[in-house]
C-alpha cells in the first residue's frame, strides 16, 4: 500500500507550565468523538531522567478505513523535555 503525508509534521514548542494528563485526556477523547479509539494503540512509552529533569516520548497510532482501497493513518507522538514539578 503506497503511504502519502497529509500532513507532514506539527509541533507545539512551549516553554511553561502546562497540564499533560488533561492534553493526554483530551486528545483521547478527540480521538473517541471521531470515531478513532476503536483502532487505537499506546505504541511505546518510555521516560527518563536527565540533568534538566524528567523526558518522556509516547507514540499512538490509529486508523480509519474509508473504503476497502483508502484507509488513513494518524501517528502522534508526544516528546515532552525536561519536566521539573
């Protein structure tokens, strides 16, 4: 099956403090009002503690099938640096 980007990439850089578990829940349930969660899977998570604090990368993925020949995957991963609390 031949793979195109729609979207290439999209990154949000921030540097403040902000809630992870509700963007996480939030988009969790983006991905249930549009039908998505069905096909849903948490591919890996990992963290780790450097000098500038706590890392953490979690990829998802999910599809939806448009027809027999047309399905679209959608990959999201999550690469939060230097979590201090």
């Amino acid at each position: 099956m031949k793979e195109f980007d729609i979207v290439p990439s999209l990154k949000i850089k921030r540097k403040a403090v902000f809630d992870l578990e509700g963007i996480y829940k939030m988009m969790r349930e983006w991905l249930d009002i549009n039908g998505l969660i069905g096909n849903f899977k948490e591919v890996s998570y990992g963290e780790g503690i450097t000098p500038r604090g706590k890392d953490i990368i979690i990829d998802w993925e999910t599809h939806h099938d448009v027809s027999s020949y047309v399905r679209f995957k959608i990959r999201v991963t999550f690469l939060i640096l230097g979590i201090n609390k």
